[in-house]
C-alpha cells in the first residue's frame, strides 16, 4: 500500500529545506503519496522558493497577516490543520525546523494521531530566549515527533541526551545542502548583482539580520556596526537584503537607508541569494540556513546572536559568534578585511553540515518506518558529519565558550551612541 505523507512548510526556510523532500517523496511514487501543505505563514518570500524549485503546492491555508503576532498565527495554523487533517487521512505528517508552522502543524497533528516526522531535528541553544521562540518551537516538536531526523551527529547526540530512544533517531544531514547542490545542478549560480549596486570590483559584505530577540537596541547596534565599517573600509559595499518584518524594516531603514555603500534590498530569489553567497567576501547573518549555506561557498561567517544552536561551524573555526555589540562586530569584521591570514583560515575547512543526500535518506528511512523495519538506517548509512567531526563532539563540551556575553551597560552605551570607533 502506498504512503500518504504531509509535507509542511510556512516560511522562506521551511520551504528551501522541504522542497529536496517533496521532490524525492514524488520520485519515489511507487511508495509514497505526497501532499505538499502550505500555511503560508510568509507569502512573498515563500513564493520566491517555491518558484526556483518548481515546487507545487498541494494545499494552500494562506494564513499570513500583516504583522502577524504568535498567538494569531498559531491559532490558525491548528484551527486549518485539524480540518485539514480530518478531510484528508496521512499515514504521516513531515514538518521542518523550528518555525510556528513546524511547531503548531506537529501539534496538530498530534491531537488527530498522526506520526509526526521532524526533519532539522535535535538543534538546541539550550536557552529558551534565543533564538526566540525558535528554540522552543523546536523543543515542542520533539514532544509529539515518532521519527526524528537530525542533520548531524551533534544534532542527534542532543536527542539521546534527552531519553529519545535511538531507534527513533536517524542522522540524516541537513536538506539545506541538497538544496544548494540542486541550484548549483540547475543552472551556473552567477547572477549579475541586483538593481542599484554597482559592480566595481569592491569586497563585498552580505548580511541578514531578523531575529526577533534582536529587535529594538540590538538590531539598532548591529546597524550601527554596519555604519562604522563602512565608515573605516572606504572599498567594501554591504548587500542587505531587507526581511519583509515590518519590525525590522523600520528600524533597518531608519538606520541605514540612503547611505554610500550600504544597499539594502528587498528579498532575493534563492539563485540570486546564492550567487551573492559565492560573490562575496563576508557574511554577517543572524540566520540559521546561511550559517548553514556559508561554509559551502568557503564564506567566513559572523554570527549576530549569542548563541548558536548550529555550532559545528564555529567549532570547526568557519564561523565565529560575535553577538550584537557594536564593538564585537567591529572588531571581529575588521580583523577579516585587513588581516589575510586570519580570513584564509577561517575560509579553509569543508561543510559540516551535510553531503546532499538528506532527501534520500529521508525517504528511505520513512519508508522502511511505516513498514515496520528496524532499524530504519543502518549506521553507515547516516550521515557521518563533518570529517573532523570528532573535533565538533570533542568542542560541543565547551559550548558556553561559543557564546558571547555582553551586558546591558554595553547595550545602553552604544544605544547612546557612546562608543568610540574601534576599526
Ligand atoms: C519567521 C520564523 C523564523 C524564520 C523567519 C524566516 C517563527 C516563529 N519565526 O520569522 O524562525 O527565521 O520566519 O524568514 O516562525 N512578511 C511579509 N511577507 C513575507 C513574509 C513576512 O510581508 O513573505 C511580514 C508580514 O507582515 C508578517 C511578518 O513579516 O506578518 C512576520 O512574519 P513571520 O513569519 O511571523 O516572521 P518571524 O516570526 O519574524
Ligand atoms: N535567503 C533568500 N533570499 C534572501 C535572504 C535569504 O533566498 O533575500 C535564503 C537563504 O539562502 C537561506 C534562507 O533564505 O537559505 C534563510 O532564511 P531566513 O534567514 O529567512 O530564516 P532562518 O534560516 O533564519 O530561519
């Protein structure tokens, strides 16, 4: 009998690490019947994947609203899943990651019996603040999860640690990687740069910053960090694709808009996002998916949080944790545009994150699940992490290192404006 499967997706990255699945589960349709769901959690940049990969959805809910609150969203997702559910039976339903459609879908499903599966599964902060709710969206789903398919074995390791038996735990590597093969398959990833940017030849700096525990002062110093090095590297341009949050558009704008240098731009299409990701010459992000992507490219990486649920790269020395203080990013950014040695080394090292074969191993492992095999992948059939990933499971000891602290006097300081320039 074949499988009926829910595959759900929301969000700009549920959908870039769903669409490897959705495409396999339909190459394998012997075994499988795939409903592709859409909450339409995000409605333009989910458009955006779901074009470049030619992905069609199966069952639209378009539930987002202008400046959507949690709450609101949560309820509409349960509300829509249940009848969703209740019309059309699954034998299970895939949600992704650590978003509230992965969280309220995995819920939902829950309350009307379905197996869930979690893809992107184990990835722990270990504070609920941060990323917020990311961390416990994530944590939520493991609740309810039967299957739980963790992308590296640091990832899994976090499962066992919390009493997951390990026959329900598959390491898979992340579906990320797939998709950045499948791109790089599809056509040469070279894009001219976007409207407005001039192509001189300057070292170019990406960054994304959304967060919503970084809104207000936080993202304000990020911005201001931004300031300042273009202020002291007079030959870099910074390329900001701008999240369509109104919280962070108006403070990004208020900050850095019409400025020498800084372009901040709406969202790009995944081609174009990847072909800046291979053009440029640092990465300044607060998101989860470009830590992710960045080491593909061989980009060093500043991560603007203080603390990363994803710490194989910086463990691995390919990204480093620099926070939301001004000074830290300054400081950090600087040292990779004037020091050559410190960026090569930073830029040397291959992907922890994955091998492109996620979706395979997701579709295999579900299907030997659902019928009863144990166990679902042999272990040298998971993903066996980075080569150096014994130096990943030997450094997640030291964890707390990888975080930066930064306290409130420095936040109000630079609030102010106080800081001196330290570039
Ligand atoms: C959400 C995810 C976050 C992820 C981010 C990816 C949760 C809790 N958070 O962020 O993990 O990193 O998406 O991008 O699920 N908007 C548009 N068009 C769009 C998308 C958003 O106009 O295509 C605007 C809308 O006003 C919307 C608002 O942005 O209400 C916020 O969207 P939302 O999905 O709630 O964003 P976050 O929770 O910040
Ligand atoms: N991305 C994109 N266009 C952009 C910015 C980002 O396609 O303008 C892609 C990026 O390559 C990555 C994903 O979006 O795969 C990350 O999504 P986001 O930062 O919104 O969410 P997070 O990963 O932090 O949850």
């Amino acid at each position: 009998m074949k499988k009926r499967i829910g595959i759900v997706f929301g969000t700009r990255p549920d959908a870039i690490k769903m669409a490897p699945v959705v495409l396999e589960l339909r190459k394998r349709s012997d075994e499988f019947i795939p409903l592709a769901i859409s909450t339409g959690q995000h409605r333009q940049m989910l458009d955006q994947v779901l074009q470049v990969f030619d992905v069609r959805t199966d069952i639209e809910l378009d539930l987002m609203r202008h400046n959507q609150t949690l709450n609101g969203l949560t309820c509409r997702i349960l509300e829509s899943m249940d009848t969703l559910l209740a019309e059309n039976p699954l034998d299970c339903l895939l949600v992704q990651g650590d978003t509230t459609t992965a969280f309220a879908a995995a819920l939902a499903a829950f309350y009307r019996k379905v197996p869930v599966a979690h893809v992107e599964a184990g990835l722990r902060s270990h504070d609920i603040y941060q990323p917020w709710p990311e961390e416990v969206n994530r944590r939520l789903a493991a609740v309810v999860t039967q299957l739980h398919f963790a992308p590296t074995p640091l990832a899994a390791e976090n499962l066992l640690t919390e009493a997951i038996p390990a026959q329900d735990v598959v390491t898979t590597g992340n579906t990320i990687v797939d998709a950045v093969h499948k791109l790089l398959e599809m056509q040469t990833i070279e894009h001219p740069l976007p409207e407005g940017v001039p192509d001189d030849g300057s070292p170019i700096v990406l960054m994304t910053s959304h967060r919503r525990e970084s809104w207000g002062v936080e993202l304000e110093n990020i911005c201001d960090s931004i300031l300042e090095l273009v202020e002291c590297f007079p030959h870099i341009r910074v390329i900001y694709p701008v999240h369509l949050n109104p919280n962070v558009t108006s403070t990004v704008e208020a900050k850095l808009s019409n400025r020498d240098r800084i372009h901040l731009i709406p969202p790009v299409d995944y081609f174009q996002f990847l072909s800046l990701l291979r053009r440029c010459y640092l990465v300044l992000t607060d998101s989860g998916g470009v830590q992710e992507e960045a080491p593909i490219f061989h980009k060093p990486v500043l991560v603007l949080r203080k603390v990363t649920e994803r710490p194989e790269a910086s463990l691995l020395g390919m990204a480093k944790i620099v926070g939301t203080s001004r000074e830290m990013i300054v400081r950090e950014a600087s040292r990779l545009l004037s020091n050559e040695y410190a960026y090569k080394t930073m830029a040397a090292g291959e992907c922890p994150y994955g091998d492109g074969r996620a979706a395979a191993r997701i579709a295999t492992a579900l299907s030997r699940w659902l019928n009863g095999e144990r166990p679902v992948l042999h272990d040298s059939e998971q993903f066996q992490g980075a080569a150096s990933s014994e130096q990943v499971s030997m450094g997640s000891d030291e964890l707390v290192g990888h975080a930066v602290e930064v306290s409130g006097e420095d936040l109000a300081g630079q609030a102010e404006g106080r800081g001196d320039s330290i570039c």
